[in-house]
C-alpha cells in the first residue's frame, strides 16, 4: 500500500499542473510582441553583399556587428562558418574576412556611428 501513496502525490501533482497552465497561460496578454530592432545599415564596400547574402540567413546581424576581431581572427571566423555550410568560394572568403576586419576591428567599440548604423524606417506615404 505505501507505493500508492506516491503515484497519488505524483498524480495530484500533474492534475494540479494540468488545472494551473491555463490560468498561467491567460496571465501573459497576447498583444505583446518581442521589440523590433531597425535592420543595420551596413557601411558600404566589397563584402557587404556577402554579409547580407551568406552570414545573414543563418545570424542577425546584431551578432555579426557586436564582434571586435583582427583580421586574422575574422580569417578563422569565416572559415569555421565555411566549414559549417556557408556557401562562400576561397576568393568570396577573403574579401569577407577583409570587411569584417575593417569594419569592425578589435580596437573599435561595438555600434560605434563610424562603424554601424541602423537604418533609417521609410517614411509612411502620404
């Protein structure tokens, strides 16, 4: 009789769990959303294409612009995410390491206006 008595805690447990999710659930108000963050506007030069076609369909690019690395610690970089399926040619590496290196190097702060900017939203029609 005493392996009764847990099944009948661990029972009640569950049915008490099963009972409280729903109350839980109706605690948190549907209209919340995840704040937007405006997209980077990434500085222009060879390699910004390559971010914003091979690096931004795996990671946001909050990521990718909070990273401080020499160039040769972007040259790793690039070649372990190579490794790990983004689809960039040896010559399409090296101009996206060198990017990277000279935007965001290891002596800059992160999102510094020099480095980074977000893009401006469009104004709506009138």
């Amino acid at each position: 009789m005493s392996s009764s008595i847990p099944r009948r805690a661990l029972s009640l447990g569950l049915l008490a769990l099963a009972l409280a999710a729903p109350a839980a659930r109706a605690a948190v108000p549907d209209d919340i959303a995840p704040p937007s963050v405006p997209p980077i506007a990434w500085p222009a030069g060879p390699g910004k294409v390559l971010v914003e076609t091979r690096c931004l369909f795996c990671h946001q690019g909050e990521l990718i612009a909070a990273q401080r690395l020499t160039r040769a610690q972007w040259d790793k970089e690039v070649e372990k995410m190579a490794t790990w399926g983004a689809p960039l040619s040896a010559a399409e590496k090296q101009v996206l390491a060198a990017y990277l290196a000279r935007h965001f190097p290891v002596d800059a702060r992160p999102g510094t206006p020099s480095t980074l900017r977000l893009a401006r939203p469009t104004p709506p029609a009138p």
